[in-house]
C-alpha cells in the first residue's frame, strides 16, 4: 500500500514539474537596454546608417572547451566556455537572432530613441536609404563560462535541484569594435573599443525559467553590460562628430 502511494506522488510531483515549465511566459532574447540621454543641444545633420555587425569570434563550441574543475565534498562543478553562446550553451537553451544582428539592432534602436542624429536608420531594412554617415561593428568576443553544480550524482543531483539548489553560475565577456564612417569620402573619422564582463552567480531551474526582467539571462547580462558601456561611447562619437565639422 505504501509503496502504491510512493508511486502517485511521484506521479504528481512530475506531472506538476511538466505543467508547471510548459505555463512559463516565453523570456525576451533581444538585447535591448536603455540608458541615460546622451543627445547634444542639437542632433547632428543627416541620416545615420546603423548596419549589420561582421562577425569574427572563434568558432569554438561549448563541447570543444568542456573542463572538469574541481570537486569538494558532495559538490561538482563542470566549466563549459561557449565562443559563440547565440548557437549553443550548455545548461540554458537560447534561441534568439545572430548576435551581428541583435547587438546592431539594440544599439540602432537606442541611437535612434536618444536622437542623436536627424534621422537614424537600419541598413539591413533599409538599403536604399540616402544616408551621411555609417555606423560598423566588428563583433569580436562574445564569450560565455557556464559552471554547472552537481551534488553528489544520478537521481540524487536532479533531487536537488527540484527542491531549488543553486544550478549554474555565469560569467559574460563582451569585445565589439565601433566605428563611423563618413560616406562623401568613405573615411573612417571614429572607432571605439567597447568591452564589458558581468558576473551572475548561482541560479537554479526555476530561476533560469523566469529569467530577469523578463528577459532570458544571457541576453539580460549582455544588455547591462551595453547600458554601461554605450554612454561612454557615443559621448566620444559626439566628440568626433563635432571635430569633423
């Protein structure tokens, strides 16, 4: 009789697992963020052309640079390192646009929304569009360290982490080289490295599940780290601008 009982809870505690992730909310995995305003007194003149960024990280895959880390009394740790966490991560899975498309679409949209410039467009949307200047990406560095937690093994790692242990941590490297170029005389008057790292420890499922302001982990650390980033940035494209007058 007992062991009949042991069986339906088990039988419910999975069906609710099951019900429980199929009702959670789709998580947003664009990487758009907004910052502080950064528009002059007056937008410069003519039409910005944001196009689409090149693409030049290694072609490495997570399973090339899987690493056994450590171990400790009870507790695993794996190291997985993706070049390239828009086609593959380890322990999140994450569907969303090339990066060469989503990092330019964010940073067109915030351009645009800040004013910077009279009229801002997307190139990919709009190639015939009659524009002054050009705004180039080289997407060099996209890197993700995943390290996964695994208490003891088997079916008494997934036990834990049912009952809401911590999963997997994060940590987040960006390298992006900026630069505008004046189309009169296809020369390039500003280039910018932007680089940023972030740190997000210690999630469990049903955290990675609801993700952070609605938006899927991955594409809410690489955000932060173009909301800190981009100000800078675009006060230095500011300067270029009004040198080259």
């Amino acid at each position: 009789m007992s062991i009949n009982k042991i069986l339906q809870a088990t039988v419910i505690i999975c069906a609710s697992l099951i019900l429980t992730s199929c009702a959670v909310s789709k998580l947003d995995n664009s990487l758009d963020y907004r910052t502080s305003r950064y528009t002059p007194s007056k937008p410069f003149e003519g039409t910005l052309g944001v196009d689409e960024f090149i693409d030049l990280r290694p072609q490495g895959t997570t399973s090339d640079a899987k690493k056994w880390i450590g171990f400790i009394p009870g507790v695993l740790w794996i190291d997985f390192v993706s070049e390239t966490p828009d086609t593959f991560t380890g322990f999140s899975s994450y569907n969303s646009f090339p990066f060469k498309s989503s990092f330019a679409r964010a940073i067109y949209r915030n351009i645009s929304e800040n004013g910077l410039f009279e009229k801002t467009v997307y190139l990919p949307e709009e190639r015939y569009a009659k524009t002054k200047w050009r705004l180039e990406g080289i997407l060099r560095q996209t890197t993700l360290r995943e390290r996964c937690y695994y208490y003891g093994s088997g079916f008494y790692a997934w036990c834990t982490r049912i009952i809401g242990l911590p999963y997997v941590s994060y940590e987040t490297d960006l390298d992006i080289t900026l630069r505008l170029r004046r189309l009169s005389d296809d020369e390039i008057i500003w280039t910018h490295e932007l680089k940023g790292s972030k740190t997000d420890r210690y999630y469990n499922i049903y955290q990675l599940m609801t993700g952070k302001d609605e938006k899927h982990i991955l594409s809410y650390n690489f955000s932060k780290i173009l909301e800190e980033k981009m100000p800078p940035a675009m006060e230095s494209l500011k300067a270029a601008l009004a040198a080259s007058r």
